[in-house]
C-alpha cells in the first residue's frame, strides 16, 4: 500500500469517527491555493479544522509527531482562507486525528481536541 493510500484510508476513519462522534461535516480536503484542510467540521457552535495523520502502526514515528510547527502555520493560513469565505464568526478549534493502521486494514483513530493553539 503506498503512503497516498494509507492517508486517504485513514481519512475515511477520520470521517467516520467524527460522524460516529456527533460531528456535522463540513467540508473534505478543502483547498486554497497550495494549502489545504483535511477536514472541516462543526459541533456545538464551534468550527472544527482537522488535520488528520496517520502511519502504519509499525511505523518509527507516531503520527500525533507530525504536526510540525511548519504544518501548523499551514493550517493557520488556511484556515483564515476558509474563514474568509464561509463568513464564520464563531468560536475555532484545530484538533488532530491520530490514525494508526495496522496490517490488517484495521484503523485505530485518536481524537485529540486543540491539538494546537492558534494565535490569529
């Protein structure tokens, strides 16, 4: 399985959790120009980014250490994007969905609610 495949299955965990979690979707793989958002949902009057990782679970690194700081300015920038067009006012959080795959094709998925802080 490449690394292309192993994202795109472990987004559709994602999706599935959050769906399972009470999460209204909002948009998948949004883009703006060369920076993206994996996931954008809504829950109790808040705005949702989140960044999904995921490894193969016999990886050397966990996928809760790929949201570099690089990464996480991406997502700000994005997200102001998004923002911008959708005229949100309320509150926003970026959590992060930490997916493992396994051998098997199991997916184990890790919510982890305000992954990082932002500072608009």
């Amino acid at each position: 399985m490449t690394a292309a495949e192993t994202g795109r299955m472990g987004e559709r965990a994602a999706v599935d959790y959050l769906r399972r979690e009470g999460f209204e979707l909002c948009d998948l793989n949004w883009r703006s120009g060369r920076y993206e958002l994996d996931i954008v949902a809504h829950k109790a009057g808040e705005l949702h980014i989140v960044e999904v990782k995921t490894r193969r679970a016999d990886g050397l690194t966990a996928p809760e250490d790929a949201l570099a700081l690089q990464k996480q300015r991406a997502l700000l920038h994005a997200a102001r994007a998004y923002i911008a067009r959708s005229h949100w006012m309320g509150e926003v959080r970026f959590d992060l969905a930490a997916v493992d795959c396994y051998p098997d094709g199991a997916m184990e998925v890790r919510f982890i609610p305000d992954a990082f802080q932002c500072h608009w």
